[in-house]
C-alpha cells in the first residue's frame, strides 16, 4: 500500500500470529512442549500444477495446503489464488484459523491453502483446469471428516462447484467435502454476506457495551468488496453514520454521512466506486487517517504499521480483514487505549456460516436464511460476551483474550485426546 519508504523488518504474517499466540500462553503460563506442539502445523503439503494454458503453452503452478491442528475436529480454511501466497503466508492463516474456530467455539481445526498465480491474468477455463488439477493433487488429505476448505482472495462460489465435483470423481457423491458453494448447489443461505455481517453485528454489541449509539457513531469502512459492502448495509441498516468507504479507486468521505444504498448501486453498475458522486475524493492513506469513531480496515493485511499508527484517531477499531494491523502498530494502539476488536472474532462470521453448510450437507437439509441469521447471531454474540469477560478479568487486549480463550480450547482438547 505504502510505497514511499522502505520500512524496517516489521513481523511476517507468521511471526505476527506467533507473536500473539505467545503473549496469550506467557498469560495461561503455558508448559514450552505444548507451545512447540501448538505452533507446529500437523501437516504442509507443496505441489505442482502443471496446466496447459488457452495459448497452448504448458505452465507449471505450486499450491499449497497446511493443516495445522484438528484436535478439536476436521480442519476447515479457505483456498486463495494470488501471486504473493507462499508457504509463509499459508503457514500463518491456517494456525489463525485454529484459533478463529476455536474462539467462536465450532468444531473445526485450522488449514489454508492456496495457489501461486496471478489469478487476474486467468481465463475463466484456465482457472477452472488449475482448479481441477489441484484437486487431483490434495483430494487424498482434504474431504468432508478430515479438512474442508472454503472461498478466499480470487476464488468463489463457481470454483467451490469445480472442486466439489472434482473430489466427488474420486470418493463420491458428498457435498461436505468443500463449503462456500452456491446456493443451488448445496451451499448455504447467507454465506455470501456473513463475514460482512458479522462485522456489523459485532460492531453494534461493542458499540452498545461501550455506551455508543449508532446514530452517534462515525464510521470509516476502508475496503468495499465482500466484507466491506455487506458490513456497510447491515450497519447502515442499523443505523450506523457511515462517513467513509474505500476501494481500489481511492477513499470516499462525507461527513454528513454517505447514501450506502447509493454506493452499493453504483459498485453494481460500475464494479467500483470510481466516480461515485455522493462523496469527496480521498486516497486509501487518507481515509485511514480520517477522523472517526470507529474504524473498519476490510481490504488487505497490514494497512495499518508504525508509519500512520500515530495519525490514526478512530478509538474503536474492528478488524474486517485478515492481520490488517501490524504487532508493533497494535503495541501503539492498545497503550493509546483504543479498543481494537481482533480479526480471529471479528470476521469469523463467515466460517461459522460455513459451519451451518457442513451441518446441513451432512444432513441433507436445509435451513431458511432466517434460522442461519439467528444461530450466526447467537453464536458471534456468545463468542464475544466470552471474550470481552477475559478481557476484563485478566487485564489484557480484547486480542490477547481471544488468543487466550482459543489456545485454551485448543489444549483442553489436545489433553483429552492423550497426545
């Protein structure tokens, strides 16, 4: 994002999650055997793709998949196209998926996976054979009882279809084996917006427990794909002020609030914000910086670093994407007092809907998106009052907490397996 200086070492995504997974276990005096058995993922597979491409040409692609910890269930994670993934960055997602499963207390373990390509260069057939033969590469290691992967950066419903039938021509017919499916094809009702709308209903109970109204509250939503677009609906539903929003065209501000419903319309005829009226043009440095009460980072990782930390004055930010803060800039922010509400909660919303795909594949039967709005509410909200309590009785981060609470599970689970 920031091209200007060249930054000094900051943590890897890996040393990130491993930085605070160690804060929580000093904090639950946690024995140095178990750390090195919880840090270490159980299995990483690397494999080569190789495709014919549409031009004729043969390409050679590497995916990957790491399977962390499934000691309390089948690993669950998604499955990006990007070309930056590597070992490292699989590595530190599926260990955070652990902790995210377990945090909103579901009966998964963590994986990820992913394919080193620049997915944008695709055609959609060329997308599709290096969907399939992955699958042919991984179907022995992932499946409905032993890791179910899901939709991440580049991949979605459709690509969920080519894998589902895929690994089916190997074991049969089981739509378990893969979540985030369309709709018609065995997925779940309300999976599309419920990363985004768990966003927006853990911003209005933390809102609520801080003694904000919504219609008081200014909120700055930087990143408007999936995530973003739907937490903006739901919160602007809610009747959040929502004064800025952000994509890869730049930043969006009105102070007076902006016409959500407007801005979701204009994305749908024009695929981004470029010349939305309803707002002053900013850059994506600027909207981060912006003032408000309570600022939603939903696009990319580390967004937020030593260099802007200090410029940052929302007192309340919730954590849409993955690792949007750097561990030194959360340093800053916790000693400052702002309340950060961390991505291992805040955006689980979308695996818990997951989840309810599972349950219903498993049993043929599925429910109304009433019901999956319900259970996801009741599920994010539990989660949350857990959190927040730890929070409070052990003097730490709403992050630490939730690391907390999720390596405790985690290890509860492991001891009564009998390692």
């Amino acid at each position: 994002m920031n091209s200007q200086t060249p930054r000094k070492h900051h943590m890897n995504a890996f040393e990130t999650v491993q930085h605070y997974f160690d804060r929580a276990a000093d904090k639950l005096d946690l024995d140095p055997g178990f750390r090195k058995l919880m840090l270490m993922p159980t299995r990483e597979i690397t494999v080569e793709v190789p495709v014919e491409m549409d031009n004729g040409t043969l390409e050679t692609f590497v995916g990957y998949r790491v399977q962390h910890n499934a000691a309390r269930g089948p690993m669950k994670g998604g499955l990006r196209y990007h070309h930056e993934v590597d070992l490292d960055e699989v590595r530190a997602l599926a260990s955070l998926m652990t902790w995210k499963t377990a945090v909103v207390d579901i009966p998964y373990g963590g994986a990820k996976g992913g394919i080193c390509v620049r997915a944008r260069d695709l055609s959609r057939k060329e997308k599709e054979r290096i969907t399939r033969k992955f699958i042919d590469q991984i179907h022995e290691i992932i499946g409905p009882d032993k890791d179910i992967p899901a939709p991440d950066m580049n991949t979605d419903a459709e690509t969920m279809s080519w894998i589902r039938n895929q690994w089916e021509k190997y074991h049969g017919f089981n739509p378990a084996c893969i979540t985030g499916k369309p709709v018609e094809d065995y997925g779940a009702k309300g999976r599309e917006e419920a990363t985004g709308r768990g966003v927006g209903i853990l911003a209005f109970k933390l809102l609520q427990r801080m003694g904000h109204k919504p219609k008081d509250t200014s909120v700055i939503i930087q990143g408007f794909g999936n995530v973003g677009s739907h937490a903006a609906k739901f919160m602007h539903e809610s009747e959040f002020k929502i004064i800025g929003i952000s994509d890869i065209s730049g930043g969006y501000i009105n102070d007076n609030g902006i016409d959500i419903p407007a801005a979701l319309h204009h994305v749908i005829e024009n695929r981004t914000l470029a010349g939305f009226s309803g707002a002053n043009k900013v850059t994506n440095e600027e909207i981060l910086v912006h003032d408000c009460n309570l600022l939603i980072p939903a696009a990319l990782g580390g967004v937020i670093h030593v260099e802007n930390v200090n410029d940052i004055k929302a007192q309340i930010i919730i954590e849409g994407a993955n690792g949007p803060i750097d561990a030194d800039a959360d340093e800053v922010l916790f000693k400052k007092g702002v309340t950060v509400l961390p991505d291992i909660l805040a955006n689980a919303g979308g695996v818990t809907v997951s989840y309810f795909e599972w349950v219903q594949n498993r049993q043929y039967y599925s429910w109304d998106l009433n019901r999956v709005r319900q259970q996801l509410d009741a599920i994010l909200s539990s989660a949350y009052e857990k959190v927040w309590q730890q929070a409070q009785e052990s003097q730490v981060s709403l992050r630490t907490a939730a690391f907390m609470l999720a390596v405790e599970r985690v290890k509860r689970s492991m001891e009564l397996a009998g390692i």
